[in-house]
C-alpha cells in the first residue's frame, strides 16, 4: 500500500490493525510535522498524560525532536519537556525488558504519569508499528528538562540498522 498524503494515516491504520483502541490517544497527526524518510527510517512517539492534566508529546527520528505540549489550553509546540532523559533513552533503544522493569518500580510513586511510547519502523515504503505503555519511572531531578540537553548525537551513539 502506498503512502497517501497524510503520512500519518496509513501508519495510523497500521498501527490500529496491530493494537486496536490502546492507540487511538495518540496524536497521529503531528507525524507529518516530522522530516523522514518513508523508504528508511525510523520514528518514535513518546506521549505522557498526568493525572492532573499535565501533557508531554514527543516525537523523533534521528534528524529531528519535536516537543509538544498544553500552554494556555492551546496544544502547541513547546521547547521544554517533562519527559526524563532515562525513559526517552529506554524508547530510543526499544529496551522493553528495561521498560517494564523500571515500569514495576515506578508504579509504586505519586503522583504517576501514564506513557505511551511507539516505535514506528519505515521500510521501503511499508512500515512496522510496536507499542508499550508504562508509568513514567523516573525521579524528579530528571524531570522537565530542556530540549538542547538532548543530544541527538547521544541518543543515537548507537547505529541503527
């Protein structure tokens, strides 16, 4: 099936093919505001919903981080995330093992950030979507960081297939 326009709808139905209604939350939309490469690439979604409103949504590739989140009820780009350097560290690796460890200790703390995390796999035109979501498990020293902290050079230090 060929990429149509709107990128984010073809990954969005495969995604849905795949989990159902567990991904229906998230922001499809914002994909297309990302540069990457639909024969070669892939793409991770960090979203985070507090339980006092509080929302965080990132989205990367290796060239690109783009942060989104609530400024005066208005859902917009921002430079600033609440997401920990550790939790994006474990996505971009797809550690799931390390993931749901950290999961188990996290869900444990108050108050708890519900995450979904999606890494989306573009491959010569077709695309693989995998999910997980967790209780943010970081600390708070680690917590609403600015974006020039992150290194795209660190977060990818390791190649890539």
């Amino acid at each position: 099936m060929p990429f149509p326009e709107h990128r984010h709808s073809y990954i969005y139905q495969e995604a849905k093919k795949k989990y159902g209604k567990r991904i229906e939350g998230i922001h499809w939309n914002y994909i297309d505001s990302l540069q990457y490469n639909k024969d070669n690439d892939t793409i991770f979604i960090m979203q985070e919903a507090g339980i006092l409103g509080e929302f965080d949504f990132i989205i990367w590739n290796s060239k690109m981080f783009l942060f989104y989140g609530f400024e005066n009820e208005t859902f917009v780009r921002v430079d600033r995330t609440g997401l920990s350097k550790y939790a994006i560290q474990l996505v971009n690796d797809w550690n799931i093992d390390k993931i749901k460890e950290e999961d188990a200790k996290g869900a444990r703390t108050i108050p708890s950030y519900s995450i979904d995390a999606l890494r989306i796999i573009l491959k010569n035109g077709n695309c693989t979507v995998d999910y997980i979501d967790f209780v943010n498990f970081d600390n708070d020293e680690n917590r609403d960081i600015d974006y020039s902290e992150i290194s795209l050079d660190y977060i990818y230090s390791q190649t890539r297939d």
